[in-house]
C-alpha cells in the first residue's frame, strides 16, 4: 500500500512539472513580436517573430509587440521651402513595428510598454520634423510637380528615423500641397495656359492642312472641268471644219477649196486654241484665288493662335509676377520682422535694463546718501547730547564747588586748583626728567668767579634749574596769581642775605 502511495505521488508530481513547463512554453502568432525579458545571455531582450519560445520561471518574463500598422494623419502647415515659401502639405504615414532583427530589439528597448496612442504622438513628432527638414530643401516647383522625389526624399529621412525607435515606414499619402502665396495656383493656370494654346495650335495646324488639300482638290477639279471644256472645243471645231469643207469642196474649185479650208482650218484651229488658253488661264486666275483665300484664312488662324498664345502667356507672367511680388512682400515682411526681434527688440530690452539700472543706481546711491547723513546726523547728535551732559555735569560740579566755598568764587577756583597742582608739579618734572644727558664735564678752579661768589659748579646747576620754569611764573602766564602759602615771603631787596659760613 505505501508503495502504491508512492507512486502515485510521484506520478502526481511528475505531472505537476510536465503541465508547468509545458505552460511556459509560449507561442508567437503572426500579427505579434514575442520579447523575453531577464537573463537572455547579455542582451536586453530576446525577440521571436513567428514559432514560440521556452520561457524559464523566475528568471525570465515576456511581453508581447503588436505588429498592426498604425495610420497618422500628419497635415504640416507652414513649412518653409527652399524658396522661402510657405506651403501647406497634408499628408498620411502608415507606419508599423519593423520584424528586422536589429530593429526589433530596439523596439522592444524603446516601445515595450508604451499604449497605442503614445506609439502614435512619438512617430507624430519624428514624421513632423522630418517633413519640415524634406520640404526645406526642395524647390515648389519639385514637391508641386516631381512627387516621385517627393516622397522618395520623405520615405528615406523619415525611415531612418523611424528606425531608431523600431519603427518602420510602410507607406506615406501627400493629398494636396497649399501656399500661401498662390504661387502652385499660379503654376498650375501657367501649364492650363500653355496647354489651351498648344490645343490651338494643333487645331490650326490641322484646320491648315484640311484647308490645304481641298484647295489642292478644287484645283483638280478645274483642271478637269477646262480639259473637258478644251476637249469639247476641239471636238467643235473639228467637226465644224469637216462640214466647211465638205460645202466647199461642193461650191467650189477644188484647189480654192483647199485653200479656204486650210485657211477656215488654221482660223477655227487658232480659236480653239484660243478659247482652250482662256480656259486653262480662267483656271488658273480660280486656282490663285482659292490659293490666296487660303493663305489668307491660315494666316489669320495663325494670327488668332499666336495672339491667343501671347495674351495667355502675358496673362501668366502677369499671375507669376504677381506671385513673386506677393512672395517677395511675405518675405521683406520676414526680414523686416526678423531685423525687429533681432535688433529692435533687443535694443528695447537693453534701454530699458540700463534706464532700470540707472534708476536702481540713483536709488541705491540716494539711499546711501541719506543713510550716511543719517549716521552723521545721528553720530553729531550723539556728540552734541554727550558734550551737552559733560557741560551740564560739569556746570552742576562747579555750582557744587561754588557753594562748598561759601559762594566765593576765589576760593573755589582755589580748591580746583589744589586738585590740578600734583598734575603741575608732575609737568615740571616730566621737564626735567626727559631731558637726556649722557655725560657733562665742568672745569671748576675752586675760585669764586662769580658776582654772587658761588662757584661754576654751582652757577651751573643753578643755571640748568632756571630753565625750568618756576610754578609762579606758569601761574603768571596762566593769568593768575600764585597764593602766598605756595610762593612764601618775599625777601626785601634791601637785606643782604647771610653767607655760609666757611
């Protein structure tokens, strides 16, 4: 019983996998590209067109490419000629997926994924700039009358772009080719033009050739009809001499006979001859006139043909002049536009930067202006509000001082002197005391050489300390007087000091 169980298990299993490989071996039909997708042995993708292919599980997936065509309607307007004219083209491309192999790769790279209407908007642009570039380089003269080239050009420019996103051109339909200008109307009444005259013409020519042969036919009529007439006269006349000179070989002699009949014979022979001349010279004078009134009739045929030729032709180079002035004014108006956007317009934005930039300028150098009198007003102010407290402060200290010495100004000024003397005393010495000598050497000979009988040395000294200037004499240059506490009493010019001792 296990064994069984077994087995069936297997078989179970075997048929499990057998379903699921068979399950992912997928078919291709006709109308569509398999693309396999994963690991493909390096390349992007792997593409199948007809037969089927074994799709691994896990490491491998597919997707399927339409291969139906796609119909675009592309009505280019205003593209630009190689005449500078613009034409309307109204066309339609039946384009599709393309089965080569390179091609196929780079539409599964390009358009796997992509609906139908975006296939169509991507092919829409590359046919549209691939008809602009076709038509610019040809003539209006080619696209209007050479429409194999014309669509041999678009096929060529148009495949080989198609083919870098694995596209193919299958066919392109060009309905009806517009300009602005009027200039393939005016081509088109020109050829109607050229072709009503050369009708004409053949009709001329033909009329020309009938009137020709009938005139050819009425000559040979009326050479007949006077050879028949000649003949008949000849018959006339013949007969009519037998019977002469039948009579007069009756009534007379047969030598006067013959005489009269030679004579009646050469006579009637003359007038025969005569009337058979006036005949041939009636014919004649008929067959010049017929001729004459035929070249007269083909002349004026040919007259009212040339005619008619030249007024068509006058009438189409008048259209065609018509056209080329219209072309022309469209494209001085081109030029004229282009010259504005290129220099006008340009000259107009650049005026109006540097005007903006003139008035930002002025602004910002008003606002630096008034920023800086501001600083200066504010700085100045500032001073004068600091300078203001310092006086005030200082007025309500001297006030204060005033009236810490019992209102006596003299008094005052004396206590703010004592506060400054330290600072006095300190510049008399600083005096001294920056005067740098490096060395001195006074030749004193022990002698009194003086009035005062102190020695050089000493003059020396007492000299070099006048220099400074004493604290009374600052006081005096100060325009006051030193207090008599500082100064101390001064000697009466009548007492003779005391000498030293000795």
């Amino acid at each position: 019983m296990t064994q069984i169980l077994i087995i069936v298990v297997a078989a179970i299993v075997v048929f499990v996998t057998i379903s699921a490989l068979v399950a992912r071996y997928k078919r291709c039909p006709s109308d569509k590209i398999l693309v396999i997708y994963g690991r493909t042995g390096g390349s992007s993708a792997k593409c199948v067109h007809g037969g089927g292919a074994f799709i691994w599980p896990v490491i491998q997936d597919y997707a399927f490419l339409d291969l139906k065509p796609l119909s675009i309607e592309a009505n280019l307007t205003n593209a630009l000629s190689r005449q500078n004219i613009r034409v309307d083209v109204p066309c339609r491309f039946t384009i599709a997926i393309s089965t080569e192999a390179d091609t196929m790769n780079t539409a599964a790279e390009r358009l796997l994924g992509l609906s139908y209407e975006n296939i169509q908007e991507l092919a829409k642009d590359i046919l549209f700039g691939q008809l602009r570039l076709v038509i610019a380089t040809m003539t209006i003269e080619e696209i209007n009358s050479d429409r194999d080239k014309f669509l041999d050009n678009i096929s060529k420019n148009v495949d080989s772009e198609l083919k870098k996103i694995g596209l193919k051109l299958i066919n392109v339909n060009v309905t009806d080719i517009k300009d602005e200008s009027g200039y393939i109307e005016a081509l088109g009444k020109e050829a109607a033009a050229k072709a009503i005259n050369e009708a004409k013409v053949s009709v001329a020519e033909q009329e020309k050739i009938g009137e020709t042969g009938k005139a050819l036919a009425d000559r040979e009529k009326d050479t007949q009809i006077a050879e028949t007439h000649r003949d008949r006269d000849v018959k006339i006349a013949i007969t009519q001499k037998d019977r002469e000179i039948s009579i007069a070989a009756a009534a007379k002699d047969e030598a006067i006979g013959k005489a009269e009949a030679q004579r009646d014979t050469r006579v009637k022979t003359s007038e025969a001859n005569a009337i058979a001349i006036t005949g041939e010279n009636a014919a004649k004078i008929s067959i010049a006139n017929s001729e004459a009134l035929r070249r007269e009739k083909e002349a004026e045929s040919l007259r009212i043909a040339i005619t008619a030729e030249k007024v068509q032709q006058a009438k189409a180079l008048e259209e065609s002049y018509v056209a080329e002035q219209k072309a022309e004014l469209a494209r001085s108006e081109r030029e004229r536009s282009t010259q504005i956007a290129n220099i006008v317009i340009p000259a107009e934005i650049a005026k109006q930067r540097a005007i903006i930039e003139a008035q930002a300028d002025a602004e910002r150098i008003r606002e630096n202006a008034k920023g800086e009198a501001d600083a200066i007003y504010a700085k100045m102010e500032a001073e004068a509000k600091g300078l203001y407290e310092i006086l005030t402060k200082q007025a309500e200290g001297y006030k204060d001082v005033v009236a810490a010495a019992g209102g006596d100004p003299t008094k005052a000024f004396q206590l703010l002197l004592l506060e400054k003397l330290p600072e006095l005393v300190r510049t008399q010495v600083e005096a001294v005391k920056n005067i740098k000598i490096d060395k001195i050497t006074v030749w004193d000979s022990g002698n009194g050489g003086s009035d005062n009988g102190n020695s050089s040395t000493a003059n020396f000294v007492s000299g070099m300390m006048k220099t400074v200037p004493p604290l009374n004499d600052l006081f005096n240059m100060a325009g006051l007087n030193l207090p008599t506490y500082l100064k101390g009493e001064d000697t009466p010019k009548d007492v003779t000091p005391v000498e030293p001792k000795k």
